[in-house]
C-alpha cells in the first residue's frame, strides 16, 4: 500500500541542520495495522507527516499504490489522520462533525448523514449524534475523531499518538477497539506511539526507530522474540544484558565474561568470530533457577533482592563480577517463592532464549 525509498528528512541547514530521517525505507501492506515504535526524537512522527503530506521529503520517494505522492497536498491524498488532539468541532453536534468533511467534498448533505449514522454505529456511539463535543467523555470524543477520519473511507489512516491524552484503563480499552476497527474497515492503518504495550497489543508489524532510523521491523512476537539491536530489546520489555568475550570451550563458544564465569554459546548462532567482544541478551522470564550446586555449567548468583507481582515474582540477582540479573517467575497455585533474599543460586540460560545482539 505504502512504499518509502531512501527517504530523508532535514530541517535546517548548515551545521544546525536536524537529520529527522536518515535514509528510511519501509513497505506497509494493504489492511495492515503497522505501527512505528520508538522514543521522542526518533522520527517516527516525521515519517507519517511525509506519508500525510503535511512535510516534504529532502530526498528520496513516497508512494501510494505505486504513485509516487512527493508533489501531491494533503488534500489529493486518499489519506486521513487522527492527531493527538480530536480537534472536533466545539459548535457542530457530533454528527454533523462527521458530515462536515463529506460535505467538503460534495457529498450531499442526505449520503452524508446516512454515512455518518453507519460510522456512529461502527464505533458504538449512535446515541450521541445529537450531543455537542463537551458532553462526551475522552474516550467518546476519541471515538468521534476516528469516526469523523473514516466517513470518506481513505485508504490510509494515520494515526499520530491519539490515546497519549487518555487514562492507563481507558487507553487499554481503546486499544481492542482501534484494532476492532482496522480489521473491520479493511483500511491500512499507520499508528505511530512510543508505548511498547499499545505497539504490541495492536499491530501486525512494528518498525522499532531510533536517531532517525528504523533498526527492525517484524511481528511483535519477532520484536519481543527475537531482537536484532540491544536498543530494540532494552526499550520493548525488560531484558538482561551480559556482555564478554567469544572463547572457544572444548568443541562449544562460550562468552567469557569479565568476573571468570562462561555462557555456554553452543546452538547459538552468534555471527562473531572467536576473541571479539560481544553482547548477548536474554529475557528475565527465560532464566531458569536452581537450588545453589546443581547445575555444573550453569552461572552462580545470589539473590539480592525479591520482588512479589501478583502474577509472578521478580528475582533481582547479582553474579560474580557484579553484573546485575532479572529473573521472572510465575507465581504458581498461590506457592511460596521458592528463593529468598540472600539465597545462592545456579541460573540456567536456555540456547533458544539467548540472543546475540548489534550495539
């Protein structure tokens, strides 16, 4: 549906010139719910503002269906956005904040109506198509700017951060919602946010982004799984980070790390050459505890702290050289934890959980 090739963004010139985009490139597919993941500052805002046509590219091509849309306006574009603010009309009732876009383009005011009444009943909010903006909830007016950014069914939509204003409870509730609504629709929708959850929760695929650049796109399940960057697995969900040596062990690489003890590397594919340093990370929720002398190969910690989550329990441990783990277990049939603060412990990393990773 949508393709950007080499695309760059530069705002400003000289030696204060700001390199928003640096040589972007993505394809987002028809009916998919792709969303650009990544902190303030990343790109990912300027990179639907360049899909909307509400900036232009310094260099490289954005097209539609094989349309190239560099020199087309916002307006010619079959795209709609939903922006952080629902900039709903205060004196329009709602429904007629639905029609007023259709109207704009000669609709009459009769298909208009019947439109807005089949949007209303998408988004489950019929009975208030008479009440003006103010007396709706947050989540409602969130509803009516998305109702009011499909009534022309566009192929795209863009959504730039729309539940950054919403409560923790409400924001969940809008996410099955959004999704609800995408795959109802059919229509491509592009979501941009820097919250891991909402990203995850929702979208086909994420592009994770950072500096300017898209450092991994893939399936939350690939995203959370199996990342590329240690920036892509420290900013979705918690991850432990040991970094060390490649050394070869008997017929198996291990990573030597600084404090003596070895990581097993066998059926991992590490990609690095023996005597160069590395990073590997791996999920709190992948260790494995055992009692204290169990396991020969595996890596000997102390629990420092433990920390009870309901649903499970957070081991804070630290290892020889006084690197600083996580392990996540979950609370099982109201059992007692099985470690205690001061405890020693032998940590098992399973070789399907362990990732090799690009600082």
């Amino acid at each position: 549906m949508i393709s950007a090739r080499s695309v760059s963004k530069r705002f400003g010139s000289g030696t204060h010139a700001v390199h928003a985009l640096d040589d972007v490139s993505v394809d987002i597919f028809q009916n998919e719910f792709f969303t650009m993941l990544g902190p303030s500052g990343c790109g990912k805002t300027t990179l639907l503002r360049l899909i909307g046509g509400f900036e232009q590219t310094t260099a490289g091509e954005i097209a539609l269906e094989g349309r190239v849309l560099n020199d087309l306006p916002p307006f010619k574009r079959p795209i709609n956005t939903v922006f952080q603010s629902y900039a709903l009309f205060p004196h329009l009732t709602v429904r007629q904040n639905i029609t007023f876009g259709l109207e704009m383009q000669n609709i009459s005011r009769h298909d208009a109506s019947k439109r807005a009444d089949e949007m209303l009943e998408l988004v489950r909010l019929s009975q208030f198509g008479d009440r003006q903006p103010s007396q709706l909830s947050g989540g409602q007016q969130q509803r009516i700017a998305l109702a009011r950014a499909l009534a022309p069914a566009p192929k795209v939509l863009l959504l730039d951060e729309p539940l950054s204003a919403l409560d923790l409870k409400l924001r969940k509730e809008m996410q099955i919602e959004l999704k609800r609504l995408q795959t109802e629709t059919g229509i491509t929708f592009v979501f941009v946010t820097h919250d891991q959850e909402e990203a995850l929760a929702m979208s086909d695929r994420i592009a994770v982004m950072k500096s300017g650049k898209i450092l991994q796109i893939g399936t939350p399940r690939d995203i959370y799984e199996t990342p590329t960057h240690r920036f892509v697995a420290d900013f979705i969900g918690d991850s432990n980070f040991l970094q060390g040596d490649i050394k070869q062990n008997g017929a198996h690489a291990v990573l030597a790390l600084p404090g003596g003890q070895n990581v097993s590397l066998a059926n991992v594919e590490t990609g690095i050459h023996l005597s160069q340093s590395a990073t590997i990370g791996i999920r709190p929720e992948r260790l494995i505890l055992h009692p204290a002398g169990t396991h020969n190969t595996a890596l000997r910690g102390k629990i420092a702290d433990v920390v009870y989550f309901g649903t499970d329990t957070t081991y804070h441990i630290t290892i020889d050289d006084q690197t600083a783990l996580l392990a996540r277990v979950q609370n099982r049939d109201g059992s007692t934890m099985a470690f205690a603060k001061g405890n020693n412990v032998d940590i098992t990393l399973p070789a399907g959980a362990i990732r090799v990773l690009v600082d």
